[in-house]
C-alpha cells in the first residue's frame, strides 16, 4: 500500500498529522471521510502520483492524528481549525498552492480550506458532498430519515458508547473490497475510543460552530475563488436527496461543472480509475 510514498508525521500548530505523500508534479491534497483514514486514498493515489505529488493525511481526530481538545463550541473539530491544519501541512512541504480533494466529511473540510485561504487554493473537488449549510436548510423527513446519524451523533456521549459497544457491527466493512491495508488502518481506528471520540466530535461541529462559519460566508456574499469540480456517486443518495447536485454548488461556486461516478459512497475504494482518469479526475481539467 503507498509504494514509494514516504510516511510522516508532521507537527503543526495545533496538531499532529500522519501523512503519506509522493510522486512528482504538481501539490494535490487528499482528504478522505468518515469512518475512513487517509488509507483509503491506496489505489487512487498511485494512480495520480505520475502526474502530481500526493499529500494524503488523516485529518485530526481521525486515524493515527492526534485528538483536539473538547471545547464547548467544539471548535477544535472545525472545519475551519482543520483546514488551517492541512495549510500549514503543504506549507511545510513547501507547498504555498495547490489542488485539494475532499470526500464525505473531508468534503467540508476541503471546501473551508479554499473558503478560508484562496490564494492557496489552486482547484477544488468535492466527492460526495454539499455545504454544510446547505444541507441542514435542506433538511427533510427524507434527509432526517436517510441521515439520522448527523443528529445522533450531536447527542452527548451516547454515540461513542453505542458505537464502541462493537465498532465492526456499527460500520462495516468489507475486507476484500477496501484492501487489507486499508480495511487493517479502518479496523484499527475504529476499535481506538479516543478516535471513535474525535471523529463523532467532527460531527458536532457540524449544526454548530460550522454552520457559523457558512453562513457568515454566505451573509457576506463571498464564494469559491478556485474552480470546483464536483463528483458524486451513482449508487448513493445525493441526486435523490437534492436533484441537480450542481444547483445546490450555484451559490458558492461561480466556476463549477461536475459528473456521477459509477459507485456506491466510497468512491475511492470503489472506482479508483474513474476517480482519477482523465479529463474530469479529481485535480486535471477542473
């Protein structure tokens, strides 16, 4: 898994991030979703690696990252205070630009990062996602069904312990399908409660301090500087919950276009070929 890559674990000012990268090129960032690490990333990013240099880590709270402390407006598990993170990582590769992917919750924390900080931003994906604030004034008895876990998972306490009751019966997985090096890292992180802690706590950023920060974007009318490509799986739920995915991005995304992946959510472990061919891959031709 990662051959040629190089394995870190890089300080910045507030966190601990493990990371691989490699490959020669142009920067492009990775950051994957919940409940993954960013060994999900292990067949797209050979892929990408003849053409660009890989950065993938796993963000804090998730995987072998460190933990942010509990705050009261849970800002350490912002989107905001993760994206300064993934900043100062390229920064300290000696990347002052550059193209960012995110998938599922990394999504949010991908399009904070080009929100926040535009002249690092070169290009932006986004798989499998809308703006946060998008989704919680989108809210119906379809969303609250399909995705009662968002609100669950803002309960205090109660989610880690139902979760930690048996972590493989709560996610899932399919070894043969994520890789055994992936679905190992998965299995590692979601049997840690210091983890299963972090990545709920992501979640509760969510309908509070992120939402916060959205809607201050959208009060001030600012947008996305970079282009944005957005890809969605076929096999998941997000044209049924929102009809033109596309539409929702109009807001936030002057520069836009987009396309389904033939998959079901996790993409990357799913349709790797797809996710990174040509012309509409995830860092080319945005």
């Amino acid at each position: 898994m990662f051959e040629d890559f190089t394995l870190d674990f890089v300080r910045v000012s507030d966190a601990t991030l493990r990371v691989r990268h490699g490959g020669e090129g142009p920067p492009l960032l990775l950051l994957h979703g919940h409940p993954r690490t960013h060994a999900t990333w292990h067949r797209v990013a050979p892929l990408l690696a003849t053409e660009f240099h890989v950065v993938c880590p796993d963000l804090r709270g998730f995987g072998q990252s460190s933990q942010p402390p509990d705050l009261p407006d849970h800002a350490g598990s912002s989107k905001r205070a993760k994206a300064l993170d993934c900043l100062e990582l390229m920064t300290r590769l000696r990347f002052d630009r550059f193209n960012v992917a995110g998938h599922d919750r990394g999504s949010y924390t991908a399009f904070r990062l080009a929100m926040d900080h535009p002249g690092a931003v070169e290009r932006l994906a986004v798989l499998d996602g809308v703006p946060i604030l998008e989704a919680l004034e989108r809210c119906t008895e379809k969303f609250a069904t399909l995705w009662w876990h968002w609100f669950f998972f803002c309960q205090p306490d109660k989610p880690e312990r139902a979760i930690l009751a048996d972590p493989l019966k709560w996610y899932g997985a399919d070894p043969q399908a994520m890789g055994s090096e992936n679905y190992a890292d998965f299995l590692a992180a979601i049997q840690n409660p210091d983890v299963i802690h972090g990545m709920i706590e992501d979640y509760r950023a969510g309908p509070a301090i992120d939402r916060a920060h959205d809607e201050a974007d959208r009060d001030q009318a600012h947008s996305l500087q970079c282009p944005l490509l957005c890809l969605w799986s076929e096999r998941d739920d997000l044209p049924d919950l929102y009809g033109d995915v596309l539409e929702v991005w109009r807001p936030w995304a002057p520069d836009r276009r987009g396309r389904a992946i033939t998959s079901g959510h996790h993409m990357a472990e799913e349709a790797p070929e797809e996710v990174a061919a040509r012309p509409n891959s995830c860092a080319v031709s945005v």
